[in-house]
C-alpha cells in the first residue's frame, strides 16, 4: 500500500466512516450551537468549537504541506491560538461543521 492510499484510508476513518469510534462528521452532524460552545468552566477546558477549530487548522495545514503548497498553509504564533473562535454566531457554527467535511 502506497502512502498516498495509507493517507486516504486515515482520512476517511476519522472523517466519515463507522469504525472503532464514530466518524467526526456523524458525532458533529446534531451538535447544536449552544452546545458547541459550551464550557464546564469558563477558561479551565476547551468547547466543541474551538477543538474543531483547531482539528480544521491542522487539517487544511497538512493538506497543504501534502500538496506541495506549503507556502499558503495557514500559520499560527502558537498552539493556544489555532483554537481561536470566528464570531460566534449560529452560521459560523454551521458553517464550521460544513468545513470538517469538506
């Protein structure tokens, strides 16, 4: 198996195929708004929001570091930062999950 194949096996296991935990796309897919930011305590952990957030900067980097294209792959001053919220708005929110599985 070529890396390549290796690479889109992951991909889909993680995306949007059952396996030995439930794809993201299917455990967002009823995620409401007011749960996605949600937190037990203000500061101590993170939301639903802002761990997709951080899922989607690593993802859009890799893939452009796979592509070549390392010159556009998004960049951040550090970790803490790719967890950053857009506004938050029910069409963000929706917009968010729309993205993940993209």
């Amino acid at each position: 198996m070529d890396v390549k194949t290796l690479l889109l096996q992951q991909w889909a296991s993680c995306l949007d195929e059952e396996d030995w935990f439930p794809p993201l796309e299917k455990v967002l897919e009823d995620i409401t708004f007011e749960q996605a930011i949600w937190k037990p305590v203000e500061g101590a952990m993170n939301s639903i929001w802002e761990l997709v957030c951080h899922l989607l900067f690593y993802k859009k980097r890799l893939l452009m570091r796979f592509l070549g294209e390392t010159a556009n792959e998004p960049q951040a001053k550090d970790n803490e930062s790719t967890f950053r919220l857009p506004t938050e708005t029910f069409q963000n929110w929706k917009e968010t999950k729309e993205t993940i599985i993209v």
